[in-house]
C-alpha cells in the first residue's frame, strides 16, 4: 500500500479511459481471444548458467544461533559502486559491517565493520545507494545511534556524514536516492506535540556542512514510502491529512522541488504500485469508492496523466510497459479470474490480451494476485509471479509467468514457486532471456532456478542446501553485475553466505536439467 497505515479496499473495472465501459460482459475465453503480435526481442543472448558455475563466494558469517534458514538474513542490499559489489552483512549478535567483492574469496573484504550497540537489536546497516563518486548507507554506532554515513570505497575513507538527531538517538532516513553527485532522502521525526509524523526532505553532499534539510513538510501530510527515480530526480508522493494527494519531484535543491500534479482532491486516496520504465513510470491510484487508476508520468506536469480508470468488481494491478503499451491485470472477484490487459501508453481504452487459467477458481477461496515483477531495463518481456490465495495464510499455489505482450507470447514457466507465508520466490530479470528465482520440488525444497523465458529452458541452477538443514537454501536478493549474478543463500555452513553465478553467451550442454 502507499502508506503506512492500513486501510481495507474494493477494487473492480468500471469505465476505462476517456472511452466507455469494459466488455466485463465476456466471458474469459472470450476475453483471451485478442490478436496481437509479437515484439521482436533484445539482442542481447546469454546462455543457461551452470550448477556448475555457481558457487559460494565467501564463507562471512558464523553458523546461525536461530537455526531456522527462511529467517536468515545474510548478505544484502546490493549496490553497484564504481564497477565493484557493495553490500550490507548484518549478524544476528548485534553486529554490522559495509563490504565490497570481486566474486572472488580473496577479493570479498569487509569495508567497515560495526560492533553491536544495542544486541540483537542494533538497528541495521541499510538503505546502501551509490552516486558515482561515494557510496551512502545508514548505520549504528555506539555514540550517535543509526546515521547517515559515507565510504568511498576504503576503510580510511567511511566516515559519519552528520549526526542528524544529535546524541544516541537514531535517524529516521528513507527514499535514499541518488540526484546525480547528491543523495537526497528523508528524515522522518515524530513530533509527540503534534502526535505525528514530521516529513523533512533534506540532501548532502558527503559532507557536515553540505547536508542540509532542503524543505520541511511539517506534520500535516503523509509522505508515502513509495517513489521513483526519473533521470536525477526523485519522484514522491505526498497526501495532505483529509486532503488531496499530489506526485512531487526533487532534484535536491529549493527551486528543483515542487509538486508535479495533484491527482486526487479527496482523502483516502492512495498510490501503489509504482513502476519505473524506461523514460517513464507507471502507478496505480486507489480510490476509497474502489475506483482504480493507472496514471504514467515522464516526470513533467504536463506527462504526467491518467491513462484508464478500474473499478470495483475486479482488483487491478500494474505489471509495467512493452513499446507503446501499459500492461495490467484485473483480476474478477466473482469468478477469480486474472486478465492482462494492454492500455495505450498515448491513451486509448484498454484491450484484453489473455486469461491465466485457475485450477482453483470453482474450489473455494482461491484469489489470484500479483506477488512479484521484473523487467530488465528496455526489455521486451515482463516476468511476474501470481499466487493463488487461500483461506489462510499460505498461498494454494504460485506461479511463474512470462509475457512479450501477446496472448501466444505468455507462458507459464514454472510452478510451484515458494508455498510458504513467510518466504516469498524472488523473481530477478537480468536479461531480456534470463530470468532468475526460487521454486519447490519435493526431492530438493526450495533452491534457486533459472529460466531463459521458456518452458524447456526453465530448470534449477543449483542444489546448495543439505537434506540435513531442511533441504532448503531459501535463495534472496538476486543481482547482476557484469558477468555474475549474486545472490544470498543458506548453505552447508549454517548460515546464508555470499553465492554468485558465472553468465555467459558460449552455450554449454545443459546440465542438471529438471
């Protein structure tokens, strides 16, 4: 949700666009029924990586004191600082360190490393965002509590930027972005005279005397947790207490600051969904009538427009965009059924393209959603998971889904995916053709998997977790950088270490094929 109070909502397709109402007449099969024709793909072509080609690369943290390998925090954050793998390590004990790998054992070293201040409940080494010449985070220490903290990539050079809640209290920072040489976030203080919260944007440049609070929002608005980053400029949005809700933007500085457009003047009105593609970014509306909007914005007032209208019969969700179209889907509370829909990026009614079958739409409870999407940057595929809800925490059923935007072009890659209520199968485009996740077998548990968009080349990548600790690795936080791809894993060492993945495009035979 868009902000960080809860609220209970109904959604469903009423009008669209500018234009008339949905063929909410037609049944499923009909709606999958809709030509379309396929986007040609990327260039680039890179082969299945290999079980073989994939291996711990450093042994970082002690064995597990929980013992229970979902909650396994391990290695995160990662962040690409100039060409190098930067990331946060946080221990169970309490202690907290910034590190840097060259995929190499040797070439993994902890940058800075931070004692416990507070035990087991030291706040985290976090929030890890790059400009090109330093590298941000938010850390503890034992005098200032959690601040805001710069490195360059040594030892000598990682230093506190600015106590900005002078003494052990901690900072509040989020939407850590980087505007070009800047970091721009906010600090968020709850003022007990006002009993609310207090949104400050404020920017640095790595320095004392350069950090500084660029605006004050005061206690009257929520700033939503939900943004994105346009060229060198963060994109926010703010809803005035019982007011309207408006999309800002920021570059860092006072005049760089402003509202773009408000897009609601009534309360309740919350953002979701919020999707960075291309020159653009998608989002979704909610209404507290049900109504949902996608609106698309190129970080102008004038670009920033609502492109269709949903309403409450159907629950919608963005996926993102290929070429000139949105995709999104609605999915029928009546019959729990999901439809993708494309939606003309220069405006236009949306037009279905497919229905994702449901094994379990007439056995109950069993509500499809979107739990996860992915898109490498200028591809022509999106890959997105879907779970089949239940009645009670854990979902029936999850699945894998890969589309170029055409009914034929939309395949299901695998299933089951994670069945678990506490561990969700990440899902990581790192190529047009290479997609990254998690996914159950019975022999095996959960263990990462690779696909490169189709059914014959989906299979596991590797089997790392022993039947011993469970027989699953719970695989978290994929991420490509140049010729590997990184990842989190439990493993023989009883705890989630640092792992990667060799990529390449001189093709092998497969191996380990499932």
């Amino acid at each position: 949700m868009g902000w960080r109070g809860g609220w209970v909502m109904s959604l469903l397709v009423v009008g669209v666009g500018c234009g008339g109402a949905l063929p909410e007449e037609l049944t499923e099969a009909e709606l999958a029924q809709e030509p379309t024709s396929a986007p040609e793909v990327t260039a680039e072509g890179l082969c299945l990586p290999t079980a073989a080609g994939t291996q711990r690369v450093k042994r970082i943290l002690p064995p597990s004191e929980l013992g229970i390998p979902r909650f396994a925090m391990g290695p995160g954050s990662f962040v690409d600082f100039q060409g190098t793998l930067h990331f946060a390590v946080n221990d169970e004990d309490g202690r907290r360190g910034l590190w840097r790998s060259t995929g190499t054992d040797a070439g993994t070293t902890e940058v800075k490393g931070f004692p416990a201040t507070a035990g087991t409940w030291t706040p985290l080494l976090s929030q890890l965002t790059a400009t090109p010449a330093q590298l941000f985070f938010q850390a503890p220490d034992a005098t200032h509590g959690a601040e805001l903290w710069v490195s360059n990539g040594t030892t000598a050079g990682t230093r506190m930027v600015k106590d900005l809640t002078p003494g052990v209290e901690d900072s509040y920072l989020t939407h850590l972005t980087a505007a070009g040489s800047t970091l721009v976030f906010f600090k968020e203080t709850y003022d007990a005279t006002a009993s609310a919260t207090r949104y400050e944007l404020w920017r640095s440049d790595g320095t004392d005397a350069g950090t500084v609070r660029v605006r004050d929002f005061g206690t009257g608005v929520d700033v939503s947790y939900l943004d994105a980053k346009q060229g060198n400029a963060l994109q926010f949005f703010v809803r005035e207490l019982q007011g309207a809700t408006s999309l800002w933007r920021t570059d860092g500085t006072s005049a760089g600051t402003f509202q773009l457009k408000r897009l609601d003047a009534g309360p309740d009105t919350y953002p979701n969904d919020v999707r960075p593609t291309g020159a653009q970014t998608l989002f979704k509306l909610d209404e507290p009538s049900g109504l949902q909007e996608l609106w698309k914005t190129d970080g102008t007032a004038g670009g920033t427009v609502r492109l269709a209208s949903f309403g409450s019969t159907r629950g919608m969700r963005v996926l993102g965009a290929l070429g000139t179209y949105a995709y999104v889907t609605t999915t029928s509370y009546s019959t729990q059924y999901m439809v993708i829909y494309r939606v003309p990026l220069t405006g236009g009614n949306p037009e279905p393209v497919v229905t994702l079958p449901n094994d379990y739409a007439s056995q109950g409870e069993a509500f499809p959603y979107i739990d996860a999407v992915s898109q490498v940057p200028g591809g022509k595929k999106l890959y997105f998971a879907v779970a089949i809800g239940s009645n009670g925490p854990a979902p029936r059923d999850t699945q894998l889904w890969v589309t170029n935007g055409t009914a034929g072009g939309t395949t299901l890659l695998r299933r089951p995916l994670s069945l678990s209520d506490e561990y969700s199968s990440p899902v990581y485009a790192a190529a047009d053709n290479l997609v990254f996740f998690s996914a159950y077998q019975v022999t095996d548990g959960i263990e990462p998997w690779v696909s490169n968009g189709t059914v014959a080349g989906t299979r596991r990548l590797k089997d790392i977790a022993a039947p011993a600790q469970g027989g699953s690795s719970y695989p978290r936080e994929f991420f490509r950088l140049g010729s590997r791809v990184y990842f989190s894993a439990y493993d023989d060492t009883l705890n989630a270490q640092l792992w990667s993945t060799q990529l390449s495009n001189a093709c092998v035979a497969p191996e380990d094929a499932q």
